[in-house]
C-alpha cells in the first residue's frame, strides 16, 4: 500500500452504528499531510537549498578569508623586513663609522628601530599595526632624505607590474 492508497479508498466503509472518530481523524490527517506536503514542496526545497548553500558559502568565505589573510600578512611582513635590513644596515655602518652619521639620523634609526621591535607579528587582530606601518614609512622616508640616498620599497612585484622589475 503506498501512500496514493490511503488516501483514497476503495473497499467500501464497514458500516457501523457509530462511526470511529479516530478513523476518520486519522484519514483526514493523512490525507492532510499529504496535500501539505504537496504544497510546502517548494518551500521545503527553498530551505534545504539555503542551508546547504550557507554551509557552502562558509566553507568557501573561510578558505577566501584564509587567502586574503595569507596574502595581506605577506605584504605587510616582507615591507617590516625590508625596514629592519636596512636598519640592521645603518646600525652597522653607525658601529663602524659613527662620525659619518649626524645625531639626527643615529637618533632616526634607533627610532625605526623600536618601531619595528614594536610591530605585533604574533597578533594579527592588533589594530595599532596599521598606524604603526605608517609611521616605519614616514621614518624611512625622513632618514632616506636625510642621508641623500634613494631608497624606495616598491614591494613585491604584482602581475600587472611584472615587466616593471
């Protein structure tokens, strides 16, 4: 018996004195189910299609987050490094000859210097980095100029600019 022949009946009703509530309750339930069912199907699908859609849509914003993050922390990591050679640099040459370098620029690196020991590489979510990044590039630029030389951080070749380099 499937689920066409509940509902519909073919052998006659017994026929009784009273007849039993819960049969015909039960019937009509049936037959209620059904017909909601039959209605509720395209809602249902809409349903499930949103859960597995949100369940996809997380996957696949934690794998684009994950990238994002991966690239952005690259970035930021390989400018500090490039800041923190040419301080090790400048450090050495201030160790060899200190009386080639003024106070101003000696006082410049150390400055550079703390700021960079200050960098939070371990706490990602640390929002001073941003403001901290800016300040290791204005530093830079002060000793750049004050030193007459030419230096110039322009990162990491992107692929539009890869025939720049």
């Amino acid at each position: 018996m499937d689920m066409f022949d509940s509902c519909i009946s073919l052998s006659p009703t017994p026929k009784t004195t009273a007849p039993s509530t819960t049969t015909t309750t039960t019937t009509a339930t049936t037959t209620d189910d059904f017909m909601d069912a039959t209605l509720n199907l395209p809602e249902t699908q809409m349903k499930e299609g949103y859960k597995d859609g949100y369940k996809d849509g997380l996957t696949k914003g934690k794998q684009d987050a994950y990238e994002v993050g991966l690239k952005h922390g690259f970035e930021c990591g390989e400018e500090v490094g490039f800041y923190r050679g040419l301080v090790d640099i400048w450090t050495a040459a201030i160790r060899i000859k200190p009386d080639l370098f003024s106070s101003r620029v000696r006082k410049s690196v150390e400055q550079l210097n703390e700021l960079i020991t200050e960098y939070p590489f371990v706490n990602p979510e640390d929002e001073s980095k941003d403001a901290l990044i800016d300040k290791m590039r204005l530093k830079f630029k002060a000793i750049s100029a004050t030193l007459g030389a030419k230096f110039e951080y322009r990162g990491y070749p992107k692929l539009d600019h890869a025939q720049d380099y």
